[in-house]
C-alpha cells in the first residue's frame, strides 16, 4: 500500500516514539525507587551484623528473620495486585505499601526480641508486598511491548542507584554515630518519607492503558489485542482473585511463574552471602556494610544492558542466564581462592545475576497478562518467588545451623543446578 493509499485509508499512523524515549512515569517510579532503595539499604546493610552480632542471634534465628524480611511479602503481594487492579488504583496502593514500610524504620529503635523484630519485619515486607506489583504494572502499562525490558532495566538501574548509596550512608553514619545503629534507623526512616513524597507529587494516578482497560470493552491484551476477561453486565472489566489465579491457565504465564519458583526454591538470600564473605575474608564489621556496594553497582551497569538484551534475544533466556551467574557465585564462595579475588567476583557475579533477573522477570511476565489484571497477574509471579525464596532462607539457615556454612552452600549450589536444568526443560514460551 503506497502513501496516498493509507491517507485514503484515513491516513498513516502517528510516528513511533524515539526508541531511546523512556516514560516519565518509569523516571518518576525510578526516582521513587532510588530514594526508597537508600532509606532500605541502609538497615539492610546493617541488620545481618545487627542481629547477629549485636543481639547474639543464631544462624537459625537469623534464616528465619531473614525468611520473614525476604519472604513474607508472598502473603500479601496478591492482594495488593487486586486492590490495585480494582478501579485501577495502582499509584494509591504503592503509596500505601511505601508509607507502610517508611512508618516500620524506627520500630526497629524499639524492639529488641525475636518474636517482635519479626513483627516488625514482616509489617515492613507487607508494605513492600502492597507496592511491588501495583508499581511493576504501572511501569509495563506506560512502555510499548517491545521496550519493556529496556523500560524495567532503567527503572531497577535507577533503583539500584538507591541500593548503592544506602550501605555508603550507613557505613558513614556508623563511623560518625556514637549509637550507630539508632543514627541509622532514623535516618533511614526521613529517606522513607521523602519517597513517599515524590511518588505522591510526581507519579501520575493512571496510565493510558490502565485507563483503556478499565473502560467498557477495553480490556487489552498483549500487543493491543482485546482479551477476554471476566465482565459485569454493562461490560465493563471486573477484576477478582479468581480471575487472578485463572490467569495461570496460560501457558506462557504458568511457565514463567513455574521456573521463578524453582529458581527460588536455590537463592540464597542476600545476606547469608554477605555473611559467607565476611567468614571466608575475615571483613572486619565496620567494613560489613560496604559489601553491599560490590552487588549494587555491578546491578546498576548492567541492568539497561541487560535489559535491552532481553528485549533481542529473549527475556526467559536472559533470566535463566542470570541463575547460572549466581551458580559460578555460588562455586567462587566454595573454592580456595586468594582473598584478593574472591570478594570482588561473587560481588560482580551476584549483582549480574540481579541485573538478569529482577526486571527481566517482570518484562516477560508482563507480555502474558492483559492490562486489566496486569497487576494481579505479576503479583502471581511474584507471590511463588517470593514464597520460594521465603523457604529457602529458613532451609540455609537450618543447614548452617547443622552442617555448617560450606555443606549448607553446597547443598544451595546443587539444588540451583538442578532447578536451572528443570527451567531449560520448561522453556516456557513469551508473549512481547
């Protein structure tokens, strides 16, 4: 068809958006995220060496508190992902979930037993289950299909940003503070509100394509496509649990959702491989909070790269990549190497595996959901990773507890071949 043929056709379509362009919605929920990420770096820095060293908890103790701040939030993502995709109140539910957690920052000053640290921890892990699928569905419903790989790699680039300031602050308040640990928390708990601010001032309520799925008949699905989703007499989309969980009825969907949960069944927690180097190098503990340094900006220059890979060759297999970055991770910690080695490439290494996989998750998963149950349908994914990993912290600790740290992380790395090789067998298939 020539050009005079589509102007009588009603003319061609508007041009395509400049491919480098990333929604300002994706910026302002990044800008959340950066300033987010410092406030929840900086305790999480310090909690493995607060717990465990200041309050003389037990690599058990510590597995489950550590299950409970990783984990918990499996409980609640799906009703945030519902909540949110009733009405489209996406930006509402974030900002309750942020609130929620900045308001659990200084409890911590106040309590000083397992059972309520464990309270307080999982109180801020249900904020953070509230927010994460409401704000991953606004990002994919303000990126074209084909971009949503770049779009989510700017955004966790943008949110790792966060993550690698927050340990250099609590580093710096630690050094500085006489009660360093209180300095911190409170701190901690200013950076939270200012995030809350920001995502209140700057982020827009709805997106355009929330906007066309909750109208009458305008369900959309991946690629612009009408789905078909549970409706109301007037027709209009109805969004329910049930018609969350059906969402599993799709195949792509379900085979995602079936690897995230076998990968997570092996990952091993962010601070037990903290601790594991601390053990093998002998890091003294003022120096523990910088370790989080190493995993963040190997994130932070990866993740667009990354994320862009994905959108090319395939996200899925991006993702499974990912897993096999954090098994040679896995096999550093396990080797004799020289000390001047090792930290800098299990950091390198765990912070791939992050750039990998974070987001990356979320874009494919995003491809196989249609936008009036785009938040529910990613809380699904969530939910199974999150329960994974939930399980797993309580595992390792349990192992260390009993074997030891080296046969707890063998066990780990055996049990990620496995699943990495169950995942190839999957394949599950991707919608853009």
């Amino acid at each position: 068809m020539g050009r005079d043929d589509e102007t009588a056709a009603g003319g061609p379509p508007p041009p395509p958006a400049p491919r480098s362009a990333v929604a300002s919605t994706v910026l302002a929920l990044g800008a959340v995220s950066l300033i987010t990420d410092v406030s929840s770096e900086m305790v999480t820095a310090v909690l493995p060496l607060y717990l465990v060293t200041g309050l003389g908890l037990s690599p058990l103790g510590f597995g489950l508190l550590d299950g409970v701040y990783n984990g918990f939030s499996a409980l609640v993502r799906l009703v945030g992902g519902h909540l949110a995709d009733r009405g489209g109140r996406h930006k509402q539910v974030a900002a309750f979930g942020y609130a929620l957690s900045a308001l659990c920052k200084p409890l911590l000053l106040a309590v000083h037993t397992l059972p309520l640290i464990g309270a307080v921890l999982a109180a801020d892990r249900t904020g953070k289950g509230l927010r994460t699928a409401p704000r991953d569905a606004l990002i994919s419903l303000s990126s074209p299909p084909q971009s949503r790989g770049r779009a989510f790699g700017v955004h966790r680039a943008m949110d790792t940003t966060g993550a690698l300031l927050g340990p250099l602050v609590a580093f710096l308040i630690l050094r500085q503070a006489a009660d360093g640990y209180d300095a911190v928390f409170t701190v901690s708990f200013c950076v939270a509100a200012v995030g809350v601010l920001v995502l209140l001032l700057f982020v827009p309520t709805r997106t355009r394509e929330a906007a066309e799925a909750s109208a009458p008949g305008g369900a959309s699905a991946p690629g612009g496509a009408s789905a078909a989703v549970p409706t109301s007499g007037s027709g209009a989309a109805r969004p329910s649990l049930r018609a969350a969980v059906a969402l599993l009825g799709r195949r792509e969907l379900r085979g995602l959702a079936l690897c995230a949960v076998a990968l997570g069944l092996a990952t091993v927690s962010d601070s037990f491989v903290y601790l594991l180097l601390q053990r093998r190098l002998g890091v003294p503990d003022r120096w523990f909070a910088l370790l989080p340094l190493g995993t963040a900006a190997a994130f932070l220059l990866l993740a667009v790269p990354l994320g862009r890979w994905a959108d090319r060759v395939g996200r899925w297999r991006v993702f499974v990549g990912g897993h096999l970055a954090l098994l040679l991770a896995y096999g550093l910690l396990l080797a004799h190497l020289r000390a001047g080695v090792l930290p800098y490439a299990v950091l390198a290494l765990h912070g791939t595996f992050y750039a990998a996989t974070d987001g990356v998750l979320m874009a494919a998963a995003a491809g196989s959901v249609p936008a009036a149950l785009r938040s529910s349908g990613l809380a699904l994914v969530q939910t199974g990773q999150a329960a994974a990993r939930f399980c797993c912290s309580i595992a390792f600790g349990a192992a260390w507890t009993a074997f030891g740290d080296r046969s707890a992380l063998a066990g780990a790395a055996v049990a990620l071949l496995a699943s990495v090789a169950l995942s190839v067998r999957l394949r599950p298939a991707e919608a853009v």
